[in-house]
C-alpha cells in the first residue's frame, strides 16, 4: 500500500511540474507574440519617401515632396538644380543634402508612430520586382513615387520605385506597395487642396 501511494504520489509531482511547464511557455508565447515591433528609423537617414514629378510638355515643371526621418513633409517646386537618382535610383548623401536646401518645410508632420508603420514597408518594398514600363499616354509627365534605403557605411541612398504613373506606368508587385502609395496620394492631396 506504501508503494501504491508513493507513486501516486510521484505521478502528481511530475504532472505538476508538467503543468508549470506548460504554464511558463504559454505565458511566455503569449508576452512575445503581443509585442509590436517597433521600427528604428536611422537618424542618419535624410530621407524615408519622396513623390516626384516632373513634365516637359509646354513648359518645364518640376515639383514634389519628401517625407524625412522626423516625419516633416518638405515640398519643391521648380528648384534651380537638382539631383536626381540616376537609373538605378542612387543618389549620394551629399547630394540628398544639396536637394533638401531646395525645399520648403510645409509645417505638416507625419506622427512618428504613422512614420515607423510605413517605414516599415520599406524593405519588404526593397526586395519585390517591378512591372515593365508601359507607355499609356503623352504630355501628362510622370509622378514617381520612391522610397528609401539608407547604406551608411558607403553613403549612399538606394530608392526603390513603389509606382510611376503619367505617361509611362510601372507598380512594385509588393503588397505593401499598394497601401503605401495610397498613404502617398493622400498626403499629396493634403497639400494639394492647401
């Protein structure tokens, strides 16, 4: 009988210790999978998106924005000089700090929480295809929507088309790409209506 209890009695040890077990891991799962990632934007990174346009039909007219790493949203419009990316959308830290002096502060800022849920996208972005370009129309220009990657160790900014409509069409095939041009074209509609 003494044997029948002392195992009964280890039997409700180890159960409880499987328990506890069990416990501890679920929590754990639980505490981990309810976190948010937070995004760390790069204090050293200029510039996080720009939306660009630009149009040679009748009269040349350049104008656009940028979204900087404090969500300040800075507007062009026809500056003296500019640095554009070349064809593979490079441009040199140098030169994104000559293009910003051509900007205006609109006094709008992105939250910081907003800016870190769409800088996020960015790599994901970084590493999808893009369509062929596809001429649709003539005289309309072309608005390039962009985003950037920061490599500082070289200096330099690597952008990436999220879309270019006017009269050549390209779209990234991401499927965040979708969600950051429309969070694009509303900030441009903001500034737009004024």
């Amino acid at each position: 009988m003494k044997r029948f209890f002392n195992e009964l009695w280890c039997n409700k040890l180890v159960m409880k210790t499987i328990r506890a077990k069990i416990s501890v891991i679920l929590i754990a799962v639980l505490i981990t999978g309810s976190c948010k990632k937070n995004v760390v934007i790069n204090e050293k990174q200029a510039i996080l998106f720009q939306v660009d346009f630009v149009n040679y039909a009748r009269e040349y007219v350049h104008s656009g924005f940028i979204i900087d790493n404090q969500g300040r949203i800075l507007t062009y419009n026809n500056p003296q000089t500019w640095n554009f990316p070349d064809k593979d959308f490079i441009l040199k830290e140098n030169q994104v700090r000559e293009n910003l002096r051509y900007c205006l502060n609109t006094g709008k800022k992105i939250t910081k929480e907003e800016l870190e849920k769409y800088a996020s996208h960015i790599k994901n972005i970084s590493s999808s295809e893009v369509t062929a370009s596809k001429n649709v129309s003539a005289d309309e220009g072309s608005i390039e929507y962009i985003c950037y990657q920061f490599h500082e160790d070289s200096g330099i900014y690597r952008g990436f088309l999220i879309k270019t409509e006017g009269d050549f069409t390209r779209e990234n095939l991401n499927f965040f790409a979708k969600k950051v041009i429309s969070w694009l074209k509303n900030i441009n509609d903001t500034l737009v209506k004024k």
